[in-house]
C-alpha cells in the first residue's frame, strides 16, 4: 500500500524508463486528449510531483469486455497506467489476493484515502429482491458499491452496463439492473459508455483524471467531451458514399464490396457517440464499419432493446406491435385518408338527397 | 366574444340588395368582413410550402433514393435531399414564429390558433354543434367570421403544437451536425434529456411528420368542403384575407 504515496515518474524510472520516453509518453498522451503543447508540460509535472491515485475496481453484473478491452490498450501502453500511473489497489478480476485478504484492501483503502482514490465502476448493481441477483464477497453487489462510493472522490462508470444498463436491462429487466448515477446520486459521475469503451479511451479517461486531480469536461449525459462529442458519422470515411447517396442495398452487393455507406443495412452512426471512427480499435487498426458492418450504436442509451441492428427505422413496440414508424404511420394516414373519403362520399350524397328535397318543395307550391 | 356571427347586422339588408344595373344584369351583393390579414396569408402558404417540403425530403431521409452510381465525388444526393431539408426547417421556424408576433398585433382571428379556450362552456358546446355538423347529425352549419371551434380546436393542437414539436425535435438533431458547442444544441440541446439516445429523437420526430399528414389531409379536405358546403367562402378567404357570407 505504501506505493501509492510514490510518483508516477520515481516508478517508471525506477523501472529503467528513460527521462526521454517519460517526455515523449507525456506528450503523445496530451494529444490524445486533445490539448495544446503546453499540456504536455503540465502533465509531465503532475506525474513528477503528485502521488499515484488509487484505484478501486469493482465488478458487478458484467462480461468484463471492459477490463478485456482495457488492458489491450495500446497507447498509453496499458501496463503504464495499471503498474504505475495509478495504484491500481483492488480490482477482483486481475488482482492476486483473493478472499478474506482481498475484502481488507477495499476496507483499508477507503480508510487511508478518504475522498481521495477513484471508485471505477464495471457492471452494474441488480437491485431486484434485495439485490439478491449479484452477490459479491458474501453480501449484495448493490451495498458493497454504496459502501464503497460513500468515500470516494469520483466514480467512473465503465461501458454501456454501468452507464445505461446494457443487456442485463433489457426488458423486463427481471434483476432490475440499474445504471450507476441512478444508484449513487451524491458523487460526480463519468460515464464512459461503450461495449466495451475504446481502450485509448478507457485510458485516456484515467491518464486525465490521475494527472489533473479532477473530472475532465463533462456533456449532457455525464460523458466525458474530449472522446464522445462527435458522432461515428460525424468523422466516418464512408460519409461521402452517404452523402453522395451511394448505399449498400444487401450484404455482398456489389454496393457492399465497394465500400458504400452502411445506413440502409440500420447503421447507428448517425446516432452514436462514440470516439470509434477516429481512434478506431485495436491500436488503431480498424473499427466496425471499416470491417464492413454498420454501428450497432453500442455507446447509446437503450441500443439494447430499439429492434433489429440492421434496420435503419427503429421498431416502436409501444403500440402493442412491433413496427416502424413509416408502417404505423402509414396505416394511420391511410385510416384518415378512408374516413376522409368516406366522408366526401356520405357529403355528395347528401347534397344531391337535399337539392331534390329542395327541389320537390319548389313544386309542392 | 366568439367569433359566431349569427347573422351580421349588414347581412340582412346586403343579402337582399340584389339590384339590376344600368345593362339590367343582375350583381348580388355580398357582405364581407376582412378576416385574414396579409402576414397571416403569407405565413400560411410559405409554411404549407415549407411543411410539404420537409414531409418529402423528410420521408428521403428515413427511406432514401435507390444507390447513385459512379465515384462519391460526382454526386449529391443526399447532401442535397438534406439541404432541402434543414433550409425549409429554418424556413418553417422563421415564419411560424413570425407568425406567433403577429398574434401579438394581429386581429383577433390571429390569436385564434394559439388557444383553446377550455374554461368557457359556450365554446365546448359549439364544439359539439359543428362535430354534429360534421357527423351529418346538423342541417345548418354556424356562421364564423373566424374559425369555427371544431377548427380552432383542431389547428391549436394540429398545428400549433405538432409544429412546434416538429421545430423542437428537428433543431435537436440538427444542432447534432452543428456541434455540443453551437447555439442550436445551447437552445434545443435538452431534448437530449428527455430522450438521452437521439435515435428516440429521430422516431419521434419521424411519427410527428405522420402526424401532420393526417391534419394536412383533413385539413385540406375540410377547406374544400367548407368552401362548397357552408355559408361563408373559405378557400379564397385564405387568399384575398376576405370572408364572404352567402345564403
Ligand atoms: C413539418 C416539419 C418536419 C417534418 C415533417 C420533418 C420530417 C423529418 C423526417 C421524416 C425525418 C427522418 C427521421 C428519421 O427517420 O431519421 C427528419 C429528419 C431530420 N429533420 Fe425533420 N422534419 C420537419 C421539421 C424539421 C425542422 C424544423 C428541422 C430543423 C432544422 C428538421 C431537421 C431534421 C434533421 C436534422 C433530421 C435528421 C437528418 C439526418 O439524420 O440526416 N426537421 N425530418
Ligand atoms: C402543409 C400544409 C398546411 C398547413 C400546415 C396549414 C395550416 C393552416 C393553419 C395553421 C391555418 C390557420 C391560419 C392561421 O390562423 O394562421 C390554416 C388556414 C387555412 N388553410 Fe391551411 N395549411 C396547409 C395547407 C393548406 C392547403 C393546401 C390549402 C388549400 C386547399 C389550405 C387552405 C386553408 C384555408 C382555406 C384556411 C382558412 C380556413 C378558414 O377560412 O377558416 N391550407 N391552414
Ligand atoms: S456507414 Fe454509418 S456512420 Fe458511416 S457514413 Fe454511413 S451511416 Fe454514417
Ligand atoms: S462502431 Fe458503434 S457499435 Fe461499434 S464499437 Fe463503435 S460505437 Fe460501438
């Protein structure tokens, strides 16, 4: 535990990395985030200077596609950021203690760095029957993370469980899976949504908040802006095919072998926000959409439960049945358009019913 | 005051001033009153224009044309289609709120389509008289000077607020092309809030254009069948602004 009153930098040199690369990984890492020049400075003096933060790592109803997606981080190269930007102190899943041991840490840590280390949040807690459906060290998932949040200075809600609900929400929801800040209402929350989040993200998210002591710049939903402010279609290499009105019709069209826009096979881009088609995946090699397979809108609130991945109208399933917008208004407008017609109808008639009325009265006199 | 005329004072004297010229051919005079004033007209026919422009360019967003051939450089499509789109958007919302301040310094016939009146008796009991109309269960429809209540009711919630909800939702998604940083998103950014994936946004905004085809397509067949059925004019009176009563 005594590490992590260390710097970051007394670590890595520790470690035999050099003064040089200290600077460059500063510099690169500034980038990444999206700041001027003199950022990497100011980086660079927070590392030498503050004491690693410590990091809480809690799991709880999840796939770990997050913790996957996390160490495969690329850049900042990932075993940095566990080993030693940040203390890493208790994460469930790659730690070596287990058991007994293990539970003292989250007891030890929330003593000694009251308000001060960094609960990261993986999963979400069920709260039907008492929290009963995920149980973690012998007591519910859902106390555990309130104990655990009481004391600390800020939550980062991983991936699309933690922020939204993901899959295990899906309706009916029976466990009543619920979305963190819906839990935790006294905290300031980050939200990095994503199944899982973009490592370089997942990363980049830790890298600004150990060095600067503080929340990057947040959005409307609680998201961080420097990764999720723009839309996968806002920046897609395939946006001139839609602008041009170039779209794959069918898989393996020969639309679909040329590389045309995805958005009549239901891609999402254009409602997903998501650092995707910038960062791209695995270390930058690709991403989705570039593999020739619309968004599926991974990063949204509900992408869960909004019907097929590949249709471009969303299926509605609020009027009992399961059809689209285009579908239910059609046989609205269609309804309307018969009463209309009907109407005109049952009117002529009338009128011609009342002119010889009309007329029959004339000759009556 | 409603605007039920049961008969104006004029009406009676000008309905029978039916007077033979100097060629002996016969004019029947007609009592009119001014009704719709000019900036009402013209924000009438440029939103209607406005409003079938988006339905179509709308409707190409959701279900756009067949795949353009050739390179991406050489066309447009729907670069074009969404142009349309968003221009006549910005051209509905400039005329509809136009025509919100001119109910501000308009006649009363102006102000008729931002309210219902709920609290007052008469004009439910109105409402029921011209739905009987309708329902071919009355002989004789009212007279108005401005819109009937049936009408009033069905332009305050089928334009009114279907316009507004299609104005709020549709500069919520534009102001997604726009950036977190500019003001469409600082003023319409908080649909965003209610509906925190925009693909929801993009439904609502999708059923709110059904919407407004149903109450284009009644309201349109309504004006004909007024315009033939009643006692006043309606058609032209949204031309010429004037109302003429006739027997
Ligand atoms: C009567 C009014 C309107 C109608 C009938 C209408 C109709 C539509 C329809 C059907 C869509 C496709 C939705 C989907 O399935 O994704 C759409 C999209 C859109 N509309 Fe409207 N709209 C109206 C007004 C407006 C206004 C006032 C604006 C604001 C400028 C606007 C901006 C947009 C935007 C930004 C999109 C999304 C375009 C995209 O995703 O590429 N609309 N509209
Ligand atoms: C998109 C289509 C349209 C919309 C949204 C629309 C909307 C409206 C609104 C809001 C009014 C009330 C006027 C006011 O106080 O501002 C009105 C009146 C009127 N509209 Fe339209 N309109 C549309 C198309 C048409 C068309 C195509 C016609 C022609 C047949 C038409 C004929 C009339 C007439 C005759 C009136 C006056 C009714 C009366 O005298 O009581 N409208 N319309
Ligand atoms: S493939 Fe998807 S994200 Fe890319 S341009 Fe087409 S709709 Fe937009
Ligand atoms: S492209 Fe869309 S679905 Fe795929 S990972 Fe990115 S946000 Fe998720």
């Amino acid at each position: 535990m005594g590490a992590t009153t260390e710097t970051f930098y007394s670590v890595i040199r520790r470690q035999g990395i050099t003064r040089r690369s200290f600077h460059k990984f500063c510099s690169l890492t500034a980038t990444s985030l999206g700041l001027g020049p003199l950022a990497s400075a100011r980086i660079a003096n927070a590392l030498e200077t503050k004491p690693r933060t410590p990091v809480i790592w809690m799991h709880g109803l999840e796939c770990t596609c997050c913790s996957e997606s996390f160490i495969r981080s690329a850049h900042p190269l990932v075993k940095d950021v566990v080993l030693s930007m940040i203390s890493l102190d208790y994460d469930d899943t790659i730690m070596a203690a287990a058991g007994q041991q293990a539970e003292e840490i989250l007891e030890e840590t929330r003593a000694k760095y009251k308000g001060q280390y960094i609960l990261a949040v993986e999963g979400n807690p069920p709260l039907n029957e008492g929290g009963m459906f995920c149980i973690d060290g012998g007591k519910p998932f859902v106390e555990k993370l309130k104990v655990m949040a009481e004391d600390a200075m800020a939550i980062i809600a991983w991936g699309a469980c933690a922020s939204w609900g993901c899959v295990q929400a899906a309706k009916p929801n029976p466990t009543q899976a619920t979305p963190i800040d819906k839990v935790i209402t006294n905290k300031p929350i980050i939200k990095v949504p994503g199944c899982p989040p973009i490592a370089e993200v997942m990363t980049g998210v830790v890298t600004f908040i150990t060095t600067f002591g503080k929340l990057p710049e947040l959005d409307r939903q609680g998201r961080p802006k420097m990764f999720y402010s723009q839309r996968i279609h806002d920046k897609c290499y395939r946006r001139p095919h839609f602008d041009a009105g170039q779209f794959v019709e069918e898989w393996d069209d020969e639309a679909a072998r040329k590389g045309y826009c995805l958005y009549k096979m239901g891609c999402k881009g254009p409602t997903t926000y998501n650092a995707c088609s910038t960062v791209r995946w695995n270390g930058g090699v690709s991403f989705p959409i570039q593999s020739g397979h619309g968004c599926i809108g991974c990063s949204e609130d509900g992408f869960w439960d909004k019907g097929s991945f590949y249709d471009r109208l969303t299926t509605i399933k609020q009027f009992g049945i399961e059809r689209n917008a285009d579908q239910v208004g059609m046989v609205a407008a269609g309804t309307v358009g018969a009463a209309v017609a009907a109407h005109a109808a049952v009117t002529a008639v009338k009128r011609l019913a009342t002119k010889r009325d009309d007329a029959n009265a004339k000759q009556d006199h | 005051m409603m605007d039920a005329v049961a008969r104006p004072a004029e009406t009676e004297t000008n309905l029978a001033a039916i007077a033979a010229d100097a060629a002996g051919e016969y004019a029947v005079g007609r009592p009119t009153v001014y009704v719709y004033e000019a900036p009402v007209r013209i924000c009438h026919w440029v939103n209607a224009f406005a409003i079938v422009v988006l339905m179509v360019t709308g409707y190409l967003i959701g279900t756009p044309l067949p795949t353009v051939e050739g390179e991406a450089s050489g066309s447009f499509v729907m670069g074009y289609v969404r142009f349309a789109h968003f221009a006549a958007g910005q051209v509905l919302a400039v005329f509809f709120l136009a025509r919100i301040l001119w109910a501000f310094v308009g006649n009363h016939h102006s102000r008729q389509i931002f309210y219902i009146p709920v609290h007052r008796k008469q004009f439910w009991k109105e409402v029921l008289h011209e739905i009987r109309w309708y329902a071919f269960l009355e002989r004789e429809p009212k007279m108005y000077v401005g819109h009937n209540p049936l009408a009033q009711t069905a332009m305050f919630t089928g334009f009114t607020l279907f316009v507004t909800f299609m104005i709020v939702t549709g500069f919520a998604l534009y102001s997604e092309g726009e950036g977190i940083d500019s003001w469409q998103h600082k003023a319409f950014g908080w649909v965003f809030s209610i509906w925190p994936n925009s693909q929801d946004v993009h439904t609502w905004h999708h059923l709110g254009m059904w919407a407004l085809v149903m109450f284009v397509m009644v309201h349109v067949y309504a004006a004909i069948r007024e315009d033939i059925m009643s006692r006043q004019s309606i058609i032209s009176s949204m031309i010429s602004g004037e109302r003429q009563f006739r027997e």
